[in-house]
C-alpha cells in the first residue's frame, strides 16, 4: 500500500510532499522531479505568477544515489518568492502593526498582500472555509486551497509513474480535449511518444486547427475579463489485467480514480471510459465485446468501458477525463459580502490564470498515476522493485495461460 500526503500554502516557504510505501530500488533524480514540475507550468492562459515564482525541488528523504531505499521519500518544493511574503504567512507571531504597512510595487493586487481578505470568492473555498474554521479572513483557507498545491502532487506523480513504468511497463499521457465550448476534433488518442509534441504545444493538444481553436478560447475569455475552463484527459497504456477490485467500494479502481480526480481543485466532474456517452447508447453497442485476437489472445472490439470493468482494470488501456470548472478568481469580480462589515461587495482577486486546463492535465495525470501506482502495490506487493517484477511475472504468466 502506498500512503502520501503535501503540506504547505501557496505563498508559505515551501510545499512538502511525502510518500511511504515505495520499494526499493526505483530509479528516481531530482532531475525528474523538475522535469515533471516544468510541465506543470507550461500551458496558453497562465497567468503572470509562472514568470517569476520558480519551483526548488529538493528530495530530503528516501532516496539514495538516486535509487528508492524503501522509506518513506519526502520532498521539498521551495517558493522563491517567499521572501515578499515573510511578514504576512510567518508561521510565528508578527507586530500587527507590520500588516499595516502597504507591500509590493504599485500594483493593487500587491500592495493589499499585509491586508486582511474578507470578500469571499464566489466559487472558491473563501466562503465555507472561513465559516468551518472560524476565521476572520480568507487568507488562512485560500493559501491551502490554492491550486499551488498540485506541485507537490505532480512531483508525488512523478514517483508513482517511475513505479509503474520500472515494475509493469505502464505509461501514461494525458492532453486537452476541450475548452469551453470549443472541442477536439482528433480521432486518435495520443500516446507516451507524444509527450514532448504535447509539452510544445500551447493547448497540449497534437492537432494543429485544435490548439488554434482552444487559444481563440482563451484569448475572448481573457478579453471580457473573464476565466474558462475544459476537460482533460489520461490515457495509461499496458495496464496489466486486475488492478482493482470488484470484492469493496474502497477498491474499487474506478471509485478510486474517480475520487483522486475530484480532489484536484477547480475539478466538477470524472468520466471513465465513454461515461456520459455511455449513458445515451443501448446496451447491445454500449459494451465492449470479448474475442479472439489473431495471436490467438482475448482482445475486445471496442473500449467504451475505458479500460475497467466491474472496478477492476481488464487489459485494455484505462481513459480517464477530468472536467475543470473556470477559475474562480474573475478579473471581472463577482459579487459577494464584506464579513468585515457585512455590505455589499465584489470578491477579493489576486493574479490567475485564465485557464488552468493545461496544468490541470498534467494534474491529473499524476492523479491518475498515484491510483494506479498504489493498486499496482496491493497486487504485487514487495519491498524491492526486483520482487514486485517476480510477482506481477508470476500472476500474469498465469493470467496470459488462461487468456
């Protein structure tokens, strides 16, 4: 079983990220690391932070000589902006009168950093958070809740992909395939060959017309003072057959997935598979049909199901999309309630982007690979990577003599 957990806030000295579980002997740099957060930072509609805030990635723990010991790996993502922020997100005590003084360089949004935010977001955690925790201000919920927090995912992600791909040779992909209403028009899915023609493009989509359609998106969005949102999809490809359970809810592989995807911030909805699609088709053309292949192996006609049946993998490849509502920080602020002094108001706004659906497929293909790397853990468990090689070859020298 693999365990991991991030701590940090978005402006605070740094994210931490930690994992347990993993076995010993998986081949992992910091290196990976940082290429695995430049991707998270690429991406048409960013905003102006990921042109000055650099991710310092550091792994404190679990790794040696760039092999995995087998304890638990902790890793470090420093903020180098941290210095302008010392004073307001200091862990200890601070004269209140330092929060009164103006911070930044003339900027409205910078120069309100000291200042207390009691204009709740509409769409964001400000509001709940604030009421939940009992706190005067939303800097205390809205420094966790922040999006900035999927850095320490995406470098867990980044170990859950070693795993899978050094034990079982699966790999993953993930691209955009809308974004508001405009959608993809590719046929074919992309596959782990396409990563760095998807990391050149803009939209992180292959097709040409797409990506120019998907920035126009962007452009009118950014134009009206407004933010987009789209959907997202991961493809992980050799996934060996029974990853999951149908025995438990909590095994199963796509409630595990779905609930993983859903954690990711600004995330409103998962599809497995066809899905939705699914839900308009009569059963007859709705499953995908068992036969044999020419190598004389089960093959089915179709993947509608997405790679899993009954909450367990079934061999084909495993496609997951995550739909990701606009950002909730509008430049053309919505209106809200002053819980200072309760009038009428319009929501506190700090930079953003104006849309995150780039980032968010790197998201979750992370999210994605953390699942699969966990179920890969419960079905073929050991403490080195060498063991956990026997074991899968073991189960599918079995499954390939029935199949």
């Amino acid at each position: 079983m693999l365990r991991w957990m991030t701590a940090g806030e978005s402006h605070g000295p740094a994210l931490i990220a930690t994992i347990e579980g993993l076995p010993s002997g998986l081949q992992v740099s910091t290196e990976d690391l940082r290429r695995g957060l430049a991707r998270r930072r690429l991406g048409y509609g960013r905003g102006a932070r990921q042109k000055f805030e650099a991710d310092e990635v550091s792994i404190l723990a679990g790794v040696r000589h760039g092999l995995t010991t087998g304890a638990p790996v902790a890793i470090r993502i420093g903020n180098s902006e941290w210095p302008k922020w010392e004073t307001v997100m200091s862990a200890d005590p601070v004269d209140p009168s330092a929060l009164l003084i103006d911070a930044g360089t003339g900027d409205e949004r910078e120069i309100a950093r000291n200042r207390p935010l009691t204009r709740p977001r509409p769409g964001h955690a400000d509001l709940p958070g604030m009421l939940s925790y009992d706190v005067a201000e939303a800097r205390p919920i809205l420094e966790r809740a922040s999006a900035r927090e999927t850095a320490a995912r995406v470098a867990l992600g980044v170990l859950a992909e070693a795993l899978l791909d050094q034990v079982a040779g699966v790999r993953l992909v993930s691209h955009v395939v809308s974004v508001g209403a405009e959608h993809t028009t590719a046929s074919s899915l992309p596959t782990p060959a396409d990563e760095a023609a998807l990391c050149e493009a803009s939209m992180r989509t292959l097709d040409v017309n797409d990506n120019a359609r998907f920035e126009g998106a962007v452009d009118a969005a950014k134009q009206a003072g407004d933010t987009i949102g789209g959907v997202a999809e991961v493809v992980a490809y050799d996934v060996p057959v029974g990853l999951g359970s149908h025995v438990t809810a909590r095994e199963r592989l796509d409630a595990r997935l779905a609930g993983a995807l859903m954690s990711i911030q600004s995330v409103k909805g998962v599809e497995i598979g066809d899905g939705f699609a699914q839900a308009a088709l009569l059963g007859s053309t709705a499953h995908d049909e068992i036969v044999r292949g020419e190598d004389g192996h089960l093959t089915r006609t179709s993947n509608h199901a997405g790679g899993i049946e009954g909450g367990t993998s079934n061999g084909a490849p495993i496609v997951t999309r995550a739909a990701f509502k606009p950002i909730s920080t509008v430049p053309r602020a919505l209106r809200s309630v002053d819980l200072a002094t309760g009038e009428e108001a319009v929501g506190l706004h700090q930079r953003s982007d104006t849309c995150q659906v780039v980032p968010g497929a790197v998201i979750a293909q992370a999210e994605v690979a953390l699942v699969l790397a966990d179920a890969l853990s419960d079905h073929a468990g050991g403490r080195s990577v060498g063991e956990m090689r026997r074991n899968l070859e073991a189960y599918l020298a079995v499954v390939g003599e029935r199949a």
